[in-house]
C-alpha cells in the first residue's frame, strides 16, 4: 500500500495520492481544506492521477475540496480521476456535479 498524501504540487494544483480510505480521509480533509485555504490561485485543480487505490472516502474527499473551492470563490476541474473513483460517483449519479 501506498501512503496518503495530499500536496499543492505547483500553483493551483492539489495533488491526492496513495490509498484513500477511512483511515487517511480525516488528516487529508483537513490538509487539502487549510491548503486550498492558503492558495492564491483563482482557480484549482484537483489531481487524482496519482491516487492508488480508492473507496467512497476519496470521492467525498473531493466533494469536500470542491466545496471549500467554491466557497472561497475559486474555479476547479478534475484531472486524472482514478476508474474506482469514477465508478463510485457513478453509483451515486455525481458525474455531472464532478464534471465542474
């Protein structure tokens, strides 16, 4: 298994990687949150190409990121979503809300 993480790789990009699950959702909610907080950008995107493994936990992971973009004004896109990610927002009919 791969570690979590969560990082601004460059300006405006918030990278996810590793294994999300229950057990990183918590620390990567509130490092992604004071991340996206702290970035300049007006506009982010959300890096998921590095993610390994995915349950439900990554996509509400996102869906929580995309509200603290929001909420601060900023614009956002997806990038490299994981198929286990996208299947999940599939089953609860998200793909248009994730599709920005």
């Amino acid at each position: 298994m791969s570690e979590a993480g969560v990082s601004m790789t460059e300006p405006g990009v918030l990278r996810l990687a590793g294994v999300l699950d229950y057990r990183s959702g918590p620390a990567l909610r509130k490092e992604g949150k004071a991340l996206i907080a702290a970035c300049r950008e007006s506009r982010l995107v959300f890096d998921c190409s590095s993610v390994a493994k995915s349950s439900s936990v990554g996509l509400s992971l996102l869906l929580g990121f995309i509200r603290d973009a929001q909420a601060a004004g900023k614009g956002w896109e997806l990038r490299g979503m994981p198929d286990d990610m996208r299947e999940i927002a599939g089953v609860y009919d998200l793909d248009e809300v994730l599709a920005g």
